[in-house]
C-alpha cells in the first residue's frame, strides 16, 4: 500500500519545501579559521605574491568576483562577504567507464567530487568568506593524463561562467544566513525542532537556493527570449516554456509561474534527496542532538521563521513567498529515517519517534479516493473512447 506523506503542523498552512541546507552543513564551514594569507582587512582578499601569467589572471578573476560580491550584497542589504580563489592541485584515476575520479584535492574534494566554492560564516571576529576553487591537474601525478584531465577540469568547473554560478549559490546562502541573523534565530533554535522538521528546514536551505538559480536564468531569459539560458535541470519549467503554458513578464509574476517554479525546484531536489543531499540530512541531525543546547522558544514559531526566510524571493522587484505555491510535497523516505537511527539511535527522543509516526501515515480515506478517481478516469477513457482521437 503506498504512503502518503504530510507535514503535522499547521495543516493546510506547509505543503511547501521546508528545510535548512548546504551552508550551514557543509563540511568544513563556520568555526575552521581562515589563514592571513587568503584573507585581508580590505573588502578584496588578494594574494600579493603571484608572479606568473596564470597567477595574474587569478588575480584578475578574484577582484571581478569581489565586484560581483559587493554589488550582490547591496542590492540585497546584508552584510558584505570577501571572495578569496585559490588555485587547488587535483590528481585523478580512471574508472572502468574511462572516467576522471578525483582522489586529491587539498579541502575542495568531498566525497570523490570536486566542490567549486566554500563558504564560512562570520563570526565575531572575522567577516564571511567565500573560497572560490580553480583547479590544476597534477603533471607529476597524472603522467600522459594531464593535458586530458585539465580540459576536463576547465570545461567543468574553471571557466568564468561556472564560476560566477557557483559564487552566486554561495552569496544567496549567505543572504539566508543573514536573514536568518536579522530573525535571531540560531543553532539552538533549530535544535528545538524534531527530526522532520529539521529535515525539512535544510531541505528549505537547498531548495531555496535552486530557486533563487531558476529566478536569476528567468530573468537572463526575459532579456533576449533565449531559452538555452535556462538549465536542462530546471526541465519542467523550460518545458512549460517551450510549450507556451507560461509567458514570463518583466513587471509581475502570475501565480501559476510562481507554482511552476515552486514545484520545478520540488521536483529536483525530491529526485536527488537520497543521494546527492543525504551527507547534509545527516550531519543536520547530528549536530542538532549533539551538543547543542535547544532553546526556550516555541518550536511551532521557530520552523515558521525558519521556513520563511527560505521562501521568500526577489521577483521583478517584488518579494513573492513561494511557501504557499508548490503542490509537490517535500519528500523525506523512510531510508532517511532508518540510516539516522543506523548511526546512533540515542539521538532520537520521544518527540522525534512520534513525529516519524505522524510524518509517515497510511490514510485510507484518501488512498480510496485517489483509487476511485483513478478508476473513473479510466472508465471514462473507455466509455468516451478517447483512445481512438
């Protein structure tokens, strides 16, 4: 019998993508201090000790990305973030399908894969950073692969517009950040929470990010009506596009683009949730149960604020909350559930066992009336002999 999902609280009110993501979970952010080397008082962060060509054009890429930075977090009104690139050294080996696996790269390799930036959080002695990575193939490990391997590499993650991809995912999790700051909402608010929704506020992390990437490729798209600025990740909403469902305006956003995009983005993230997205699930809980403190604010309030500094996005000059607009739930399996226990069953109290029960339900009043319009449709198919049009 299959399983519908829901979330407990407040009904009707979150069908939405909920949770917190990439930024605050990520490997190696927040307490890792940063060496003066790669970071300066100044609003750029340069290196002062390049000397050849390659190095040069370094430097270059590093101030464009800080003047990129700048303008990004003006325009948003926070708090501004200093960009440092750093030339990373990779060596790989070829798979049985003759296919490049890292296996070094300093701190940019994570699990077998190459992360194009990093970002860690201010504290109150340093500002936010972002490391942007560019990356060299290692002749003296690669041998006759080299010259291979760095096509590969420049192609995937060393030219300009890839970069400026990943710097702008990075400035939009700062801006949630931010947000999330100017709310006081920290840690120990997120800890309060039980093990669904705390899921779901990082999912509302990494799906806020996804839409943010859809609304700016929308908005390279409004300039030329060029559809191959919109990426074939965001499928649902480029084929709505090509099928003129939708017609995308320079002044407002109608409510079906706005569920479009809110289920397009829901779509993807549920598609990669187990795999691509797990890493960050698990290290979410765990650091939420393991010495954190919880809190004395109301949890019901908390997952709100949270959920609400993720949805809210910057359209045509207008602030559109998707919350609402998405019909696809969030989708957290009961793989996800079993892998957190798998790694310390301690971790979850009481409130977490129950709200796994409430989270995974079997409504037999809904699955009969899904049944009985399934049904219909197929006798009305028949009866009406649609097939023969």
């Amino acid at each position: 019998m299959p399983q519908t999902q829901r979330i407990t609280h407040s009904s009707n009110k979150l069908k939405l993508a909920s949770a917190l993501g990439s930024a605050l979970w990520r490997q190696n952010l927040s307490a890792k201090k940063i060496s003066p080397e790669t970071k300066t008082a100044s609003v750029y962060s340069l290196n002062t000790t390049h000397t050849s060509k390659d190095d040069f054009k370094q430097k270059l890429l590093e101030v464009r990305l800080n003047d990129i930075a700048t303008k990004y977090c003006s325009e948003k009104n926070i708090a501004p973030v200093s960009v440092s690139v750093l030339k990373v050294k990779v060596t790989a080996t070829k798979n049985t399908n003759d296919v490049f696996v890292p296996l070094y790269a300093d701190n940019a390799l994570v699990e077998k894969h190459l992360q194009p930036t990093l970002f860690h959080m201010r504290s109150e002695n340093s500002p936010s950073m972002i490391q942007v990575f560019i990356f060299e193939a290692d002749a003296t490990q690669m041998g006759d692969n080299t010259a291979d391997y760095q096509a590969l590499l420049d192609e995937d993650y060393n030219n300009t517009p890839k970069i400026e991809k990943a710097l702008h995912r990075e400035l939009w999790h700062h801006t949630l950040i931010e947000r999330c700051r100017k709310k006081n909402l920290t840690l120990a608010d997120l800890a309060s929470l039980d093990v669904i929704h705390i899921l779901q506020v990082h999912d509302a992390f990494i799906k806020s990010a996804l839409a943010e990437e859809l609304i700016e490729q929308r908005a390279d798209y409004m300039k030329d009506h060029n559809i191959n600025l919109i990426d074939d990740k965001f499928i649902l909403y480029k084929k709505a596009l090509r099928d003129k469902l939708i017609k995308p305006d320079n002044l407002e956003i109608s409510n079906s683009e706005a569920a479009l995009i809110a289920d397009c983005v829901q779509d993807l993230f549920n598609a990669k949730a187990d795999s691509d997205y797990m890493q960050g699930r698990v290290q979410a809980f765990v650091l939420c149960r393991k010495g954190t403190l919880a809190s004395n604010k109301k949890a019901e309030h908390i997952f709100e604020d949270f959920i609400q500094a993720c949805a809210e996005h910057e359209i045509n000059g207008n602030t559109v909350n998707l919350m609402f607009k998405q019909s696809k739930e969030n989708f957290i399996s009961q793989s996800t559930i079993d892998l957190l226990k798998q790694l310390d069953k301690n971790l979850f109290t009481k409130r977490d066992e129950e709200a796994v029960s409430a989270y995974f339900h079997y409504d037999k009043e809904d699955l009969q009336k899904t049944l009985n319009e399934f049904k219909s449709s197929i006798l009305k198919f028949y009866k009406n002999k649609e097939y023969l049009r």
